[in-house]
C-alpha cells in the first residue's frame, strides 16, 4: 500500500506535470513528455484520482481511481462535477478555475464508494491548464485519501500558508477579508469576521447605535467569504454593523473571550429560538457545524470569527476547532499590527492637520492658495508643512518645509518648526540668515531626542519674501526643491537658486537668490512628493510640474487643482504639498499690514 506521505508526492508531481504541459488533453501530455510507461502509471495505475475539465467545468477524462475515492459508477465523461463531488471541491474547481491560482492538499469529505465507512476525508489539489497561446484550456483535479496519518505535518503547513496570505497590507479591512477568504474552502464553507470598536475602525462608535430590546450593536464586519456566489448565508456585508441578541454565541466570545463551539447545528439551540433572523438563514442554507473563535492579540480582544459549515457534510471537530484557534491566533497578530498603525496614523493626521495653518492670506501683496494632501495608508503620515507669515511693509513670507521620516515624531517636529520659523520671520532677517538660525535649531531638537528610537534627524526647508513696493522676491532654500515661476506670458521658469544642505548638518552657509516678479506673476513652492516618483528622476517631475502651470486656468484655485491632479497620479507614496502666491497689481499703494 502506498503511504500518505508518497500519495501526497506522487500527487504533487503530477500537479507539476500538468502545469508544465503545454496541452489540454491527456494524450497530448503523454506523447509530449519523457517516461511515458512511468508517466502511464501514475496516470491510471496509482492510487491517485484524476480527472481533467474543460472551461465549462465538463469532465473530458477521468481514470479509475477517482471512480474508487468519489461516486463510483457516476458518468463523468462529459458531465459537471456538481452531482459526483462535495460543494468545497466544486467551490475549488471554480475558484481555480477564475483565478488560475494552483489549491493543493483541500480536505473535504464525500460518501465512500462501497466501503463499510459512509463517509471518508480526501485531499483534494487542482489547477488551471493553460494553452501554448495563454489561452485557458479547463482544470486538472487529483484526489488521494486523506488517513489522518499527516494531520500534523498538514496543520502546520496550513498555518504556514496563512502567515504568507493574511497581514499582507496596514488595513485592518483588508487584513479580515484576507482571514475569511483564506479560510473558505480550507477550513469550512462560510466564514465571516467582526471587529470590535477597539479596531478603531474610523466609523462611528458602536456605543452610538441604537439597540432595542432585542438586538444591540456588537461588531463591525470586515471580511466575508463562501462557497456559495454573492454570500447569501450572511445578513450583514463588509462594513455593517453587526447586531445580535445577548444569547447569540457573538457575545457569548465577546463575554467570555473563548472558543464557542456547536458542532451540530440543528436548530434547536436556545440562542436560535431568540435568534429568529439568524435561525431562519441557517436553516436554509443547511448550515450545521459552527465555531466561533474570538480574535486577541497582546492582551487585548479585537472582535470574533465565524467559521461554519453547509455543504460540507461532516460536522466540525476537536482537532479542527484547535486548527481554527491557531489559525486566528496567527492572524490576530497582524489584525493588531493594523489597528495600532491605524491609530498612529490618525493620531498624527489629526496632529499635521491642528499644526498646519487652517487658512493662509497673502495680505494686499499676494493672492495664495494652498494644499497639504497626506501620503496613501501604505506610508503613514509625513512631516510636510507650509506657512503665509505678514511682514512689515505689506511684505509677505512664504516658506515650505519637510521633515524627513513618517508618523507623530515627524508631526511634532514639523510643528516645532513652523513655531520656530514665525519668530524667526518676526525678527525680520533675511532668508540665508533665518535658514542659518533654523539650521541651529535643528541641530538642537536633535540633541533633545537623543535616546528616542527613530527620532526625525532632519528637515528642508525653502523661505522666501515678496516686497510688493520694489517686486522683488528673495529666497533661500536648505535641500528643498527650488521654486517654479509662472509669468504673466504664461512662461514657467525654474530659478537658479543655490541649493544649501538640509536643515540639521550645520555645515555650509545659505545663500539667498533675488528677482523681480512682474505683477500677475505666480510662485509655486512644493514638496519632493509633489515631483517625485519611483518612475523617473526629480528632473523630470520638474518638467512635469513646469507644464502643468503653464495650462491656462481661470482662477488660482483651478490652478491648484490641475496642478495636483496632473502629477499626483505619478507618485501618491508621500505627503503632497502646494502652494501657489500669485502678485496683486497695485499692492503697494494699499495701507500697511499690521506685523506678525
């Protein structure tokens, strides 16, 4: 007899076989490769089941074996697998089917064909056959009895798998679908996961909803999966609040924080007599196994999973449920790691957006308009941050900076900054000689972090005045990309402004660059976000920048908007920062501005 462990083998390489041929038919897969009396063998002497489908999911060749694992005596050729195989195979076939992703070693059960047990498990593996033209030919399907002799070596292959599919992005959502869809149809037919409030989820707090005397909000549901098309099983979708009686098995975890387990589910259970709604579904869908497994990570409970099963016939387990709990417990790692980032990010969004300027004027001198866009989830908030500063003589300071590194650090260093640029600007010295004081500055918050893990270590910076009595703009930048200029003939030019280092070196000094700027003309000072992508160099984001400007727009803010929505699509990966000053006509009759 041949043992589990070489079935498995002898399975996978023939899984290996097909999905390195070329062809959709046995006869070409035999005469096109090496060994055939070997191949031969494997093929209709081995204990394997197998069977080839069509797009269709009609069966075009099937050996003998199968017919002694599955249904013995059903007409495969030509016929849909629906009536000779359990639903999660089929579910498989069609998964694979869709999505051309391989499924090996899915355990599910199916009646024996003359054997003295009614029911035995199989190990069922398929994949998508391809064309020589990419085209997709059908699926291949191996079955091999499943002994329980490697139930060990398959949990920790399981878990395995799961560490590498669940926690692949910072989005808690995203991290429950993974935990569902993962676990439908390895595991069971139907699965669903619910987060508490302490997911910090970004909607409305649980506690707000209303209850009656029957239901009260407990969960908010972030992953959904099934067998069966379009989830019918479940009330409640990806997103909705999820209410329950407090008898349902869902509170009973949230209570207790254990496993709740009902291995048959008949329907005369207590909580389905007060769970009308529920019982009514489970009922008709032939749901009849249920675990439910609550989901904690670092002491603290952040909501529960639902694994249930319908079309498979065998109720759940011991073994399983233990399966189940590690399962979830793996995931749970990485729902937290979602949910901790979740709240830096919107602990350091609310810090950026409470220490940036809520609105900016430019006084009689300048026309300004501004935009300060966060970075995508992917990479947390940054240290982006602009400032309009009044100064004496309707002059104007205008200045744009970015501290380096992400997160609450980087928010708080940002702030620290502008505050430190306002007294600066309030002693009214030139731009090299301001950047040179904020330089210092710098070197000083760095010395207070010392001890700090991942501390922000530096900053850029660009500062410059507007004097509207003589037009000239002066400026100076620490490491910061140069300005762009749109004159009133629509040109755009980059000034030749002395590039200084970052802020926080204390090495070389700054130099301050001066121009006139014509009546009408606009200034647009930015962040590297603005300009930078993965795709191309800093040159070339300039470029894009200087053609961007030089579209007509009605107005500054039809400006701000074409600007943003040219170039964001380049790179979203950082915080995007704009602003555009453009110069008053007659500005300098007007009465003097009091000083900031």
């Amino acid at each position: 007899m041949t043992s589990p462990h070489s079935k498995a083998e002898e399975s996978a390489a023939l899984m290996d076989a097909f999905s390195t041929s070329d062809s959709g038919t046995l006869a070409d897969l035999l005469h096109r490769r090496s060994g055939y009396a070997a191949l031969d063998a494997l093929l209709t002497r081995s204990e394997i089941g197998l069977a080839l489908f069509d797009t269709g999911l009609r069966c075009t060749w099937v050996n003998e074996a199968l017919e002694h694992h599955v249904a013995a005596g059903h007409k495969w050729l030509g016929q849909g697998p629906d009536t000779a195989l359990p639903g999660g195979a089929v579910a498989m076939m069609r998964r694979v089917l869709a999505t051309g992703t391989p499924i090996i070693g899915h355990r599910s059960h199916a009646p024996s064909a003359g054997d003295a047990d009614p029911v035995r498990t199989l190990s069922f593996s398929c994949l998508r056959l391809g064309g020589p033209d990419g085209s997709t030919l059908g699926v291949a399907l191996s079955v091999v009895e499943d002994t329980g002799g490697c139930r060990a070596v398959d949990r920790l292959t399981l878990l395995t798998e799961a560490g590498a599919q669940i926690g692949t992005t910072l989005d808690v959502m995203r991290t429950g679908q993974e935990l569902a869809d993962f676990s439908v149809p390895l595991l069971c037919d139907f699965a669903s996961v619910d987060l508490a409030d302490t997911v910090r989820l970004g909607e409305e707090p649980l506690a707000r909803l209303t209850a009656d005397d029957t239901y009260r909000p407990v969960f908010r549901r972030a992953g959904l999966a099934s067998v069966l098309d379009g989830v019918p099983e479940s009330l409640y979708g990806v997103g909705d609040v999820v209410y329950a009686p407090p008898s349902s098995p869902l509170t009973h975890v949230l209570s207790h924080t254990r496993s709740y387990f009902e291995p048959v589910l008949d329907g005369s259970s207590a909580w389905m007599r007060l769970d009308p709604r529920r019982a009514e579904t489970i009922l008709r869908h032939g749901m009849h196994s249920l675990m439910v497994v609550p989901i904690q990570a670092r002491g603290v409970f952040l909501g529960v999973t639902v694994f249930m099963r319908s079309i498979n016939p065998t109720p759940f387990d011991d073994q399983e449920l233990l399966l189940a709990e590690e399962l979830v417990a793996r995931a749970a790692l990485s729902v937290d790691n979602a949910r901790l980032y979740t709240q830096e990010r919107a602990t350091a969004l609310a810090l950026q957006r409470g220490l940036l300027p809520g609105t900016v004027n430019g006084g009689p001198a300048m026309d300004v308009i501004s935009r300060c866009i966060p970075a995508d989830l992917a990479d947390s908030v940054g240290g982006d941050w602009y400032d309009v500063i009044p100064l004496s003589g309707n002059r104007v300071a205008l200045v744009v900076g970015d501290v380096t590194g992400h997160g609450i650090d980087a928010a708080a260093t940002m702030g620290r900054l502008r505050t430190a640029v306002r007294t600066l600007a309030g002693l009214d010295m030139p731009p090299h000689q301001l950047l040179a004081h904020l330089d210092q500055a710098v070197l000083r918050l760095a010395e207070d972090e010392i001890g700090i893990p991942d501390p922000p270590m530096g900053a850029t910076c660009l500062y410059a005045v507007y004097d509207p009595a003589s037009r000239r703009f002066t400026m100076a930048r620490a490491g910061h990309p140069p300005p762009a200029i749109l004159h009133p003939d629509g040109s755009v030019t980059i000034p030749d402004l002395p590039n200084g280092t970052p802020l926080g070196l204390g090495v070389l000094p700054y130099q301050t660059a001066e121009m006139e700027l014509p009546h009408g003309s606009t200034v647009a000072l930015y962040t590297d976000g603005l300009i930078e992508s993965r795709h191309h160099d800093i040159d070339t984001g300039i470029e894009r920048l200087r053609t961007a400007l030089g579209r007509p727009c009605p107005t500054l803010d039809d400006l701000c908007t074409q600007v943003i929505d040219t170039l964001r699509t380049v790179n979203s990966s950082d915080d995007i920062t704009l602003l555009l000053a453009r110069t008053r006509p007659d500005s300098a009759d007007e009465p003097e501005s009091p000083r900031n």
